[in-house]
C-alpha cells in the first residue's frame, strides 16, 4: 500500500481497485507489529479487522452505498468501551472487565464503516501528561524514543505519528488530545463540551471530558467529528445543536481578527523555540492582511488551579463506583466488605489516581466544600465569561499548545506540580467548554514537534478547522 496521505486518497485508491482494504489492513497490522517497542496498542483486533476489510470490500464490489468513513483504520484509546472487549482505563483495577455495549461515538464510526484496528494505552482514568501513569507501561513518543509522547491519550497520538493507523480517537478533559498531538506533530481536537456524545466513555470529570480526534490533517479530523458529533439519546448532556459538514467547508471566506494573549508568550516556562514559532505564525497572519491583536488575559494563573480542583472533586466523585464489587479488581486477601473496599482500591488504583481522589475528596469534605470546591466554580464562571467576552470579539485566539516540546521519559515522573504545569495553556477551553485544535508548528532544535493551537467560540468548529486547514498549508 502506497504512504497514507489522506482519507479522500485511501477511498480513490480502494474505488479504482489499486489495493484491496485487506492489504492495507494488513500493512497496518505490520507496522503495529514492526512498532511494538513503542508500546501503544494494548489490544490489537486483528483478526476482527481482516474480516470487516473482506466484509467492506465485498460491498464495494457489489456497488452498495458506502459509508463516509469507508476504509478508515483507527485506533481507540482505553477509555472508550465496545461490547464484548475489554476496556481498562490503563488501570489495573478493570482487569478482567468486559463492556456490555458500545459507546455512541464508536459506534458511529463503526456504522460508517470505519475499521477498529485495536486498544490504545494512555495514562490511568486518562489523568496525566505523559503517558507514564499506565498501569501497562509507558508509550514512546516515535519521534525520539527517549521522550514522553504527551498524555493521557499519548499513544492514540504516537498511533497516528508512527503510521500505525490512519487516525485515532483520543479524550481531552485538559488538553489531553492537544497536548500529545503537540508532541507528537498531528492534528488533534478537542470539540465543543457537549458537541460529542460521552455514553460509554468511562468519566474522569463530566463537565470537562470532551472525545476529540487525532489524525495526519484536517480534512480527515474534520470527516471523522462531522461523524461522531451531535444528539444522541443516551447522553442527556450532549447538544442538539446541529453539525454541520466539516469537512465540506475547508475555505476562509475573510479576514479575520485575531487574538493572542500577553501572558501566553510572556510566560517564564515557555520554551524559546515555541515563542519564536508562535509568533513568526503571528506575523504571517499579520503579512496576509488579517488583523492580529495582542490582548490581556489576567487569569491565567488561576486557571490550573481552578481545573485542578474541579476535576479532582469530579473524579473522585466518578471513581468511587470502582469498589471491589462491581466491577474488575478485587483484592483476593481481603476478608470483610471494608477491607474489600480498602484493600480492592488501595491496590487496583496507581499513584496519580488516589493522588486526585483523595485531593477531590478533601475539597469536597464538609469543612472545605465553600472554601475551595464553591470559590473554584465562582472562578470557572469569571473564566469563562472572560473567554467567551473575548471570543465574541476576536475569530480566534493563537497561542502555543505547550510551554516545552516532548520532554524526557521520567523527567517529570516524581513531581506531580511540575507535570501538572504541562497544562497551563490547555486547560482554559476546557474550562470554559468551547472547542481547541493543536496542529504542527515545525520542529525545535532536536527536531522535536512544536504545536500551534487555536480556541473559538462555542460551537465554531467549522471554522476552526477552516483556520486550522489555511495555517496547515501555508
Ligand atoms: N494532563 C491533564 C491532567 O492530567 C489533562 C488530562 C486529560 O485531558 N485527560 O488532568
């Protein structure tokens, strides 16, 4: 099979009969293969997949209607269930746990004829920035394997990075698609809260969690959210907003106005290398006529504090049904129901999560419920309606995706304050809730990708992407 450039050029290749779907499965399969010391499937369908490429290929030869995502092979990070797999959150307190149904946005995917080619690892309960929070190893980043690929869904980035799939889906509850994709140089969203349905996604902090989409360029992103955005029955959350064709309205129909914020580039840990791509991007702009306008955004500094509390009172709000009972893990020496619990928890969960839950749980804890859980929704509320001020001003807001590249495996493994700065400037669409891509932005001295994001108002994806797709080719 010819290099995968794109969706469009797969479906020709496969209409115009120069290689069969089952070729280019199994080309997949090789390089999984091929790859496996990067460590990011933790299941791979293999047979399941040769079987729907022979399935679909027969459809196509009888001239049935195809579906939009004919022939896509796509991985699936492990927080997304499918009837009848496993699915273990990168925890070892699922084990042995299988699904009962199929999440919505899989689902589509699947009645697209889109192809599960397997399991994704990421960080535990998708609560990290490096991908080394797995109860299942760390996965390397391809572009230099002493490096972290970025987290939690830092394989399904690797995935894409690597060839191992043509696209994957990932989940963002602050910044956990853009920040891989960064890292990684892939394309990687993070939509509108509420723009994808979360029924079978396993929760981390439901008023954040967000499916997004990692793929080579924007086209094929678009395709793919167009399929898995919209209403759906099963999550009384999720919007009626309608969605529009994505991937059918790639063009910039004016000059726009557009923002960036001081405190992003005057920021201490912003690497120089980022700051300079970032601006030479900015200047760009400025060169094509479009307005670019620096502007002040105060709140920076609460912003990690803000989402910090919130999602660790939501998780650990959302983690405590994994007891011992109903779920996977249960401590075989446990003797009574409390040390059942106790002792089921204690060893199923890894570090990081009883880290959260237990921050959570003290900032949900009768004595301090106003003074840290009730004032960080009072800040969420100030945050937001800042953003949202400036979004009805400005198209858009550019600012870089990460303060650093990729850095080492390990570098960050014992200080948990210093990784939870890898997501100061992801944090604030999550936050607020309005929707965030991070294409590549060319390489650092070691050639490591650099990322360039850019935020819109609520339910602006098609414009978004349209942006995203302009800086891609330029
Ligand atoms: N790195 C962030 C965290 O650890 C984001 C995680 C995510 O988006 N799932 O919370």
């Amino acid at each position: 099979m010819e290099t995968y450039h794109s969706l469009k050029q797969l479906q020709l290749g496969l209409k115009q009969n120069k290689y069969s779907l089952k070729s280019v499965v199994e080309h997949y399969l090789k390089q999984i293969e091929e790859q496996k010391h990067l460590n990011v499937f933790l299941d791979v369908y293999a047979n399941e997949a040769l079987a729907e490429a022979e399935n679909l290929q027969k459809k196509l030869i009888a001239g049935k209607p195809l579906g939009k995502l004919f022939g896509l092979v796509i991985g699936i990070k492990d927080v997304l269930v499918q009837k009848g797999y496993q699915v273990r959150s990168a925890s070892k307190i699922l084990e042995g746990f299988e699904s009962q149904f199929t999440g919505t946005a899989v689902q589509r995917l699947i009645d697209e004829d889109a192809i599960i080619i397997g399991v994704e690892n990421c960080d535990e309960f998708a609560m990290g920035s490096s991908n080394e929070n797995s109860a299942f190893g760390p996965t390397l980043n391809a572009a230099d394997n002493s490096k972290v690929p970025g987290g939690s869904s830092g394989a399904s980035a690797v995935a894409v990075q690597a060839g191992l799939c043509m696209a994957s889906l990932g989940t963002d509850t602050g910044g956990s698609v853009r920040q891989p994709a960064a890292f990684c140089g892939v394309v990687g969203i993070k939509p509108t809260y509420s723009r994808v349905s979360r029924y079978g996604l396993i929760a981390f902090a439901s008023s954040f969690d967000c499916i997004g989409v990692f793929s080579k360029n924007v086209e094929d992103n678009a395709q793919i959210l167009e399929v898995i955005a919209g209403h759906d029955e099963f999550d009384s959350t999720v919007s009626n907003e309608s969605v529009p064709a994505y991937s059918k309205d790639l063009q910039l129909s004016k000059k726009l106005k557009i923002a960036y914020l001081k405190e992003t580039l005057e920021n201490e840990a912003l690497q120089t290398e980022i700051k300079e791509a970032t601006v030479a991007k900015l200047d760009w702009l400025r060169s094509q006529g479009h307005q670019v306008v620096e502007v002040t955004f105060p709140h920076l500094d609460y912003l990690l504090p803000t989402y910090y509390i919130l999602t660790t009172a939501e998780a650990s709000s959302n983690l405590s049904r994994f007891d011992g009972v109903r779920y996977g893990y249960r401590a075989p020496e446990a003797h009574n129901m409390e040390s059942m619990y106790k002792l089921s928890r204690s060893q199923g969960f890894g570090e990081e999560v009883k880290r959260r839950i237990m921050l959570g749980t003290f900032v949900l804890s009768a004595s301090y419920y106003d003074a840290y859980y009730t004032k960080a929704q009072k800040v969420r509320r100030i945050i937001r309606d800042e953003t949202r001020k400036m979004l009805a001003k400005y198209d858009f807001i550019v600012l870089p995706t990460t303060p650093t590249t990729a850095f080492p495996l390990g570098a960050n493994r014992d200080n948990p304050a210093e990784m939870y700065l890898e997501d100061v400037f992801t944090v604030q669409a999550n936050v607020t809730g309005v929707p965030a891509i991070s294409i590549p932005n060319g390489v650092d001295a070691k050639n490591l990708p650099i990322g360039l994001q850019i935020m819109t108002d609520v339910f602006k994806e098609s414009e978004l992407y349209a942006f995203a797709d302009y800086l891609m080719k330029s």
